[in-house]
C-alpha cells in the first residue's frame, strides 16, 4: 500500500510503498476512503506531542470500508463503512476506565500517534474503537466529525449550562460546533485571527449571531467560551469576555503557555479547564446527532501525495473548515 509517513520530527512525511498490514485478533481492516488532517498531526509533526510511534503514518479523522476481519470480529461486517478517531485502545482496568472516563486511561493507545493511521490506502484499527457510518453519505463530508466533531462536542459539554457561547479560532472543530449550537438555540460569537474577515464572513453565514477579531470583546457577556486555536494568550482574553461563573474550556490537545493575568479576572467563580480525547460514548451520542442536525463540514481535498502541502496550508490558515486526504 502507498502511505505518507513520518521518519523523522520536525520533517516532512515521506511517502512510501509498504507491505499490506494484516488486522490481528480484535481488529479489523479499512480501506481508506477519506482522512481529515487535524492540528493535532501538526502538533506530532512539529515535536509538540514528543514521543511518537516512528516510523509513523498519521491521520485520526479516518472513513473507509471494512475490507478485512481479525479473528473474533463479531460487531463489524465486510464492507461496512466505518470511522476511527483518536482514542485507539484504552486498558478497561485503570481507575479511569472503571469510571467510564477512558479518555484518561493511564495506558492508552492513540491513532495516528501510537499506532498507523489513515493517512495512507489502508489502515488497522481496534474493532472495539470503530464507529459504524452510514453508506449513504460523503466520506469526505464525515472525515472532520472523527475528531473536529466529536472533539467540539466534548468541549461543549464540559462547558455546561451555557446559552451564549464564544468560539476561538473558527477552524475545523468551530465550523462544525457551530452548527450545532444553532440547531440548539444557542448564541454564537465567533473571534478569529486580527483582520480574517474570510472567517468571520464565513461565521456569520453558519449562524453566528458576531463575528469579530480575538482581540475583541463581545457585545455582551459570554455563557462560555471554547477556545480551538492553540494560543494560550487567548485564555486570560476569553476569561475577561465571560460572566460571573463563566467557563473557560480548551479544546486542544497542545496550547502555548498561558500568560500570566490578574486574579480579578478569574474571581466570581469564573472556571478554566482543558478538555482531554474523547469517549466512544461521545461518538455515539455526537455521530447519530451530526446526521440528524445536518451539519455539513467544508472541506478542501488533497490527494494523498500532497498531506505535506494540506499541513502547510493549515499551519499557515489557508482554507476555511478542514482538510481531507483522499487515497
């Protein structure tokens, strides 16, 4: 199979010819359809997540078709499409697992980070850590749910009771949440990059009610504020835009330091907290409920030989919503 790979951090993927992988007992094999390219694989190439599993294929945003069963396989069917996210395996036998927050597992296994993911034609994945998808929709519509999606809509609820919420950094996971949060009656207020009327043109258009830069304050005070970009300058700005007892939340897996702020703004029981992978309940209750709202992701496609030029282009904020490698 042909895969783009990464050798070496802090270097670009490599694209390489390499033996069919086999699934072992308890996991199945997919042919790739689509693959979203996520900040996160922006984070493990660049050494921000240190310890990678090299040589490595990335990619966690994953859609294809079953084309082969390990032995005990009983859940899943040939020729099923299927998604795999970040959280790969978890141990079941920590204190985190037994809590049923296996998004904290001790011993965990990440696609795309501890084990090859989808940014090549074929991919192995835990049959226990697959999401069943429906046969009748876009690949390249469903890749950014697998994690923008689902990573969105854990932010979300971790914001709690919330009816105005701000959104930093309208990305792949801001577009999609949007969507959402209008479905339920919420109030968006989008912030961008200073001056990316592109992104708050395109705000406005999903149902934000304010589009502004991050160096902006609302016009009224924020419920919460869910923060994508991975800039922790954002945080002391997004904790001055919310009410007494606002919420903060960071849905990124890596952030830049966060500055130091005056104590005044976090009184009035004003909560920060950070947001860690996701559950498979979270698929299971966001995926059924994506379709059912209609959320419909913009997506840039790439062929597969071009993940490099995709990266670069998100790094740098080149296109609207998300990128998608297709095989």
């Amino acid at each position: 199979m042909r895969a783009m790979v990464l050798e070496k951090q802090n270097a670009p993927l490599v694209l390489r010819n390499l033996p069919d992988p086999a699934p072992r007992p308890g996991e199945v094999r997919l042919r790739v359809e689509a693959c979203g390219v996520c900040r996160t694989d922006l984070h493990i190439l660049d050494g921000e997540l240190s310890h990678p599993s090299l040589p490595l294929i990335p990619g966690h945003e994953i859609v294809g078709r079953i084309d082969a069963l390990g032995p005990g396989v009983k859940s899943l069917t040939l020729g099923q499409r299927a998604g795999v996210p970040w959280l790969g395996r978890t141990c079941g036998t920590c204190p985190h697992c037994r809590a049923h927050r296996e998004n904290l597992c001790d011993a965990p296994e990440f696609t795309g980070y501890d084990r090859n993911g989808g940014y090549g034609e074929l991919c192995v994945a835990d049959a226990g850590y697959v999401f069943p998808l429906p046969d009748d929709s876009d690949p390249v519509q469903l890749a950014p749910l697998l994690c923008a999606g689902l990573i969105g809509y854990r932010t979300l609820k971790r914001a709690g009771a919330a009816d105005r919420i701000g959104l930093y950094g309208f990305g792949a996971a801001a577009h999609i949440l949007c969507q959402l949060c209008v479905w339920q009656g919420k109030k968006v207020y989008a912030f961008t990059r200073p001056d990316d009327r592109s992104a708050q043109a395109f705000a406005r258009r999903l149902g934000a009610i304010w589009a502004g830069s991050s160096e902006d304050r609302p016009p009224e005070p924020l419920d919460a504020a869910l923060i994508f970009a991975p800039v922790g300058a954002l945080v002391p700005k997004a904790l001055k835009a919310v009410r007494k007892g606002g919420s903060v939340v960071s849905g990124g897996i890596h952030m830049s330091d966060i500055p130091t702020f005056p104590y005044a703004d976090l009184w009035h029981e004003r909560i920060i907290r950070s947001v860690a992978n996701l559950t498979r309940a979270d698929g299971e209750e966001f995926l059924p409920l994506a379709l059912k709202v209609g959320i419909e992701t913009e997506t840039t496609t790439y062929h597969l030989e071009q993940a490099n030029r995709a990266l670069d282009d998100l790094r740098f904020g080149r296109f609207t919503g998300a990128a998608v490698l297709v095989p």
